[in-house]
C-alpha cells in the first residue's frame, strides 16, 4: 500500500513526545486522518488525565480510551503464571505482556473505523516494534503499518520538541527528561539516565513505586493467598478479582521493597540492554504460586512445568503471542495447573518474599512418610534394591573398567 492509499490511520497513542510528534508527522506525510488509540492497562490516573484532549490538540481527528485491564490480566497476566515464565531469570514480562492485548484491541477499533493503516511510537532498536507488528501480522495482515522511528529524519527529542513548536503544538515534555519509563497495573520499567553505564548503580530517582529495603518496615507483614486452579481468587480471605488483587499487593509489596530488579537483558533485536523493573504484587504472586507448586507437582511434573515456563518466557518476550505454540505450550500449563489449588502464606520482609505457610487438598507432602520419627508406611529396608537399579549403569561401567 502507497502512500497515497492511506486515508486513515489507528495510532497507539500515549500522549508523551514521541507520540505527540507523530500525529502531526502523520498528517504531514501521509496526507491522512488521525484516530488516537489509548490503552487503558493500569499505567495509572495521572497518565491518562487529559489525554484525549493532547490527541486533539496535536490533530487527531478523534481519540478512543479501551480500558484493557481486566483482558490483560485474565487473558495474559494469569495464564502466563501459570506457566512460571520468567525471562532470563529475572524479567516478569512486566512490559511484553501488555502488547497483545493493546495490539488486538488496536486491530479491532481499526477493523470497526474502516481505517486502512496502523501506527506505533516504537523505535527500531527495540523489542516493542516486533511485539507490535507481530501481533498486526497475525490478526490484520491486510493493514499497512507505520512506523514513524524508522522512516523520520528526527533523532533526538530536541528535534521532536523543535517540531512540535514550529507545529504550535502544546506539550509538557521537555528535553531534560532523563528516563524513559512503562508503566502498567502490573510492573513499572526504567530505562536511560545513569543506568545506560552497568558500572552505575541505580540511584534513589529511578525507583517510583517500591520503598528501598532500607526504607522499607523493620516488622515483617505476613499475607495470605488463595489459589484455585493456578489462579489467585482471595488475598487475606477475601474474594477480589484479578485487578483489585494486583493493585492490593502492589501497594502492600511497594511498601515493603519487595520486586526490584536490576537487569541487563538480551534484547531480541541482538543488542543488551539494562533496564531496571518493580514488580511488587507479581513478584508476590509468582512467589507464592512456586510454594504451592513444590507441595503439589510430582518432580517430572515440576520438571516440565520448569521447561515449558522457558519456553514461554521466550515466546511472550519476543512477542508471539499469537501462534499456534502459545496456545500448546498454555494448554499443557492449565492442565498441570488444575492441581494448584489451596493457600500460601508469604512473609514480606525488607524487599524479600518467602513462603512462610502451605496447604492443598492435592497436597503430595506426608508427614507420615517424611518424618525422622518412627514410622509403619515406609520401610527402609527397600530403598537398596532402589539404589542398587537406580545405579545400575555405573555400576556395570566400573566393572568394564576394572576388567580392561
């Protein structure tokens, strides 16, 4: 599709610089109308105060607020829990999981609007434009797609802000601006300033939701969480849905300093990148799943759950979402994740999470077979014949090595 043959245009719009630049940009180049797309993912009141007003302003013909928290969270957020995915040993998928929701939600208001192109902010460094356009091919192929980062001459915010003055669009960025940050109801990410040096460690302005440890209560909060069937249904006792319970135990895990992270990444466009993520209530979460987990998988079963958790993990970060892979490797998760049912205590401590109870009606775990005291369901006497097969190989190696 030419240029000429774009008429309208579904911008993912967030009302920061870039974006702000862009609807101008568009018009210019494309001769186009303008329609704002704004997820709604939990980024926050003070970010969406206005918004639709700065996309008129900057010459969107329209601009649509979805709010998108309940799908992110019960179509992305629980399910990928329940695979155990963690990226690179660290990364809760904070920013990588609300792409699929945004992206299809975008696709959708492009499909009902007859819009003929859709248009993201994401540089051509980045994980994001992949995510994206991952998603568009997957679900509008039809759809050109725009990106602004890799066909503009702009490469500063300084030249982002001239144009928007020469355009006499308001804006309230500024060329000071020293972090480049994403936020959602899940996670908060940090990126530029004095962490681009791995050398630097982050200062006290990179962290904005979590207290540091030493900030953080010198007395220990204990919290309960019910699962049932993978998924978190009550914190304390009482019944939420998933957006109230994250929002909950973000702001109990903040206060506490629980869910800071520190990491450089493997970025799938090849380069490293760090980046610095809070993730209080997912880091609570995930920590009490994994202590459910341990008193209800089997070891291969746990095995696997680990194995299918990597794979996972790669696939929601490199933005393949939608595939025929995601919804195997989801598939064989929620059948494992039928037996996690039951409740975990957590204790929260100076930015740590541990599991200080656990119960499940599958639990595994016998006292009656685990116990140093006497016992009559476990006889000891039979675990040589099980060593002596379980080493059996080595055993008929030493001997071949003997006889030569």
């Amino acid at each position: 599709m030419s240029v000429k043959n774009v008429k309208k245009v579904v911008l993912a719009y967030s009302g920061g610089l870039d974006t702000s630049a862009i609807v101008p940009w568009l018009k210019d180049n494309y001769d186009c109308e303008v329609i704002a797309f704004v997820a709604n993912v939990g980024q926050g009141d003070e970010e969406l105060a206005g918004v639709e007003q700065k996309a008129i302003n900057s010459g969107a013909s329209s601009c649509y607020v979805v709010d998108l928290r309940e799908e992110l969270v019960n179509e992305v957020i629980f399910p990928t829990l329940k695979t155990g995915a963690v990226y690179e040993g660290q990364y809760l998928l904070g920013t990588s999981m609300a792409r699929p929701v945004i992206a299809r939600a975008q696709v959708k208001l492009a499909l009902e609007l007859g819009a003929d192109a859709l248009c993201h902010g994401c540089t051509g460094k980045g994980n994001d434009q992949v995510r994206f356009e991952g998603a568009f091919a997957a679900l509008a192929p039809q759809l050109k797609v725009i990106a602004p980062w890799r066909e503009w001459e702009f490469n500063s915010r300084q030249s982002l802000l001239n144009y928007l003055a020469e355009k006499k669009i308001p804006t309230t960025a500024s060329a000071t601006k020293i972090y480049s940050r994403d936020a959602n109801l899940w996670h908060i990410s940090h990126e530029g300033g004095e962490i681009e040096n791995p050398w630097n460690e982050p200062s006290d302005q990179i962290w904005m939701w979590t207290k540091s440890p030493e900030q953080a209560p010198d007395k220990a909060e204990y919290v309960e969480l019910s699962f049932e069937a993978g998924e978190l249904k009550k914190v304390n006792g009482q019944a939420m849905n998933g957006v109230a319970a994250i929002e909950l135990l973000n702001a109990v895990g903040s206060e506490h300093g629980v869910g800071r992270i520190d990491i450089v990444e493997n970025r799938l466009v090849g380069m490293k990148s760090r980046g610095c993520y809070e993730t209080p209530g997912g880091t609570i979460i995930l920590a009490a799943l994994k202590g459910l987990e341990a008193l209800v998988y089997d070891r291969t079963s746990l095995k696997y759950r680990e194995e299918v958790g990597l794979e996972f993990a790669q696939l929601v970060y490199d933005g393949r979402w939608f595939t025929p892979l995601k919804d195997a490797l989801l598939a064989a998760a929620t059948s494992l994740a039928a037996q996690l049912t039951g409740d975990v205590v957590v204790k929260l401590y100076k930015g740590n999470v541990t599991v200080a109870k656990r119960r499940s009606p599958n639990s595994l775990y016998s006292e009656a077979f685990a116990t140093f005291e006497g016992d009559e369901v476990y006889n000891q006497k039979d675990a040589e014949g099980f060593i002596r097969l379980y080493s059996l190989a080595s055993r008929i190696r030493a001997l071949h090595a003997k006889k030569d």
